[in-house]
C-alpha cells in the first residue's frame, strides 16, 4: 500500500441486509457480521494511520424500517457500546457520536456514554460513529447553535464563515478526504454533507460484512492515484 493515508476517512456501510438475505438468513445476522467487520475495520484503519473514522451506523431515516429491524439494531448497539468494543478501547481509539439525541431510547444513550466516557482520552486515532444521523439535520442543529451565539452576544454574525460552521457541527472534526461506500449504491443518503465537499468517492459492490482490511487497502491506493485540485489549476 501507498503510505500517503487519507487523514479523514467515512464509510457508508450498506448492504448487511442483502449479505444475509443472499445466505438465506435474516437480515439481523447481516447486522451483526457488520459490527464485528465494524470492529476490526476501525482497528486496522486506525493503526494504518488514519486519524478519523467516520461510520454511519443508523441514518434518521432508517427509523422508517420495520420495529423488529429497528429493535435489533438498537440492542446490538447497547451490546456494542457496552462490551464488545473492549478491544476499541485497548487499542486506545476513542470514540465519539453524531446524530440528534432524540429519539433515542435511555439505554442506548447510557451505552453511548459509556463507551465515550471509556475511551475519551485516547490517542491513536477518533472513532466518529454516526448513530440517528442525518446530514442535513446536522446542518439545521449547527445553524440553530449559531443563531444562539449570536443571540447571546458570544458570536458575530459578520464572523460566521465556513471555518467557524465546522466547530458547530455535531463534532470538531477535519473535511472528509475520502468516502466509501459499500453494496454497490451510488448516493450519499445524507451522509455527511457538510463534511464531504472535496471528498474522494470510493464505491464498491462488495457488501459491508466482507469489506476487510483487503477492501480497504483497494480503497486506499485508488485514493493515492486520484490527483485532488480542490478548485486549482491541475
Ligand atoms: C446498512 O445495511 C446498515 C444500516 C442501514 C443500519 P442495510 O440494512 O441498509 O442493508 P441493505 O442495503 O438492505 O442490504
Ligand atoms: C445509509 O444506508 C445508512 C446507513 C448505512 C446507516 P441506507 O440503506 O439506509 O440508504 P438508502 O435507503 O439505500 O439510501
Ligand atoms: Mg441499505
């Protein structure tokens, strides 16, 4: 692999449903392969110098989907948060969430916050999962924060620029540099929109609970030959 590492990485992880629907299984199982390929993934990202990992692990949309589908995901999520991700900690990743609180039930808050509490001084690399996350709904929430802060005086609204929307968005992080996205769909489903304006799209057919350290290495050498002008002359 090319050793210029994305600083900024964001994963759209689709296709768990089809991985087990294409093995006769229930989709669930395809949820729960998806977080043990989760698990490793952030830590082989991680420790090939990636500093952000940015997942999308539940849309706000994704409510919309059956309550039994809905009801699994949110336990496996506490089952994560709670005691799976022991190794995430060991590896000394921290990790943080984006997304609106609401209407997440007090357990999955609880296990967010034990696992944010855990692991908050860690130093390799920042974990950023996106749990009830919605891209334009991240920037609604900024733009009300900001209209406080000038409301309160703390903030002018002649300084409001892109740099400063950055530190209102749900968490200070850099510009994606590249997006993945697994299954074969070619759309961001509002994914991080703000984020994303001169990020590298990856996409493949491969299905989220196969997309290894293998993928990814594919994923990171087709970013290392694109050429990135960011508006400029090439
Ligand atoms: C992505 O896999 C995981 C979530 C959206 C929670 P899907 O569940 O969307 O899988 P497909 O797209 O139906 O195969
Ligand atoms: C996007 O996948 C959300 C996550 C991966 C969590 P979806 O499967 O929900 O997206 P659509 O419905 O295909 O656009
Ligand atoms: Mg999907």
């Amino acid at each position: 692999m090319d050793n210029n590492i994305p600083k900024h990485v964001a994963i759209i992880m689709d296709g768990n449903g089809r991985w087990a629907t294409n093995r006769g299984l229930k989709r669930s199982e395809g949820h729960k392969q998806g977080s043990k390929t989760l698990e490793k993934l952030a830590i082989y990202a991680i420790n090939s110098g990636v500093k952000y990992l940015s997942v999308y692990a539940f849309s706000t949309d994704n409510f919309k989907r059956t309550k039994e589908e809905v009801d699994y995901l949110m336990n496996l999520f506490i089952l994560m948060f709670k005691t799976k991700f022991k190794k995430i900690d060991k590896e000394n990743i921290k990790v943080v969430f984006s997304g609106r609180k609401e209407p997440l039930n007090k357990d999955v808050l609880e296990a967010m916050n034990i696992i944010t509490e855990k692991t908050k001084n860690n130093t390799k690399g920042t974990l950023n999962i996106c749990l009830n996350y919605g891209g334009q709904e991240e920037i609604v929430d900024a733009s009300k924060k900001i209209i406080e802060d000038v409301n309160d005086g703390k903030v002018n609204a002649q300084d409001i620029d892109k740099e400063l929307f950055y530190k209102y968005l749900y968490q200070d992080l850099p510009p994606i540099d590249l997006l993945i996205r697994t299954s074969g769909e070619y759309r961001v489903s509002n994914f991080m929109l703000y984020q994303m304006s001169y990020s590298e799209f990856y996409f493949t057919d491969v299905l989220f609970p196969d997309f290894d350290e293998n993928e990814f290495n594919k994923a990171i050498d087709s970013f290392n030959s694109r050429e990135r002008r960011f508006g400029k002359n090439k």
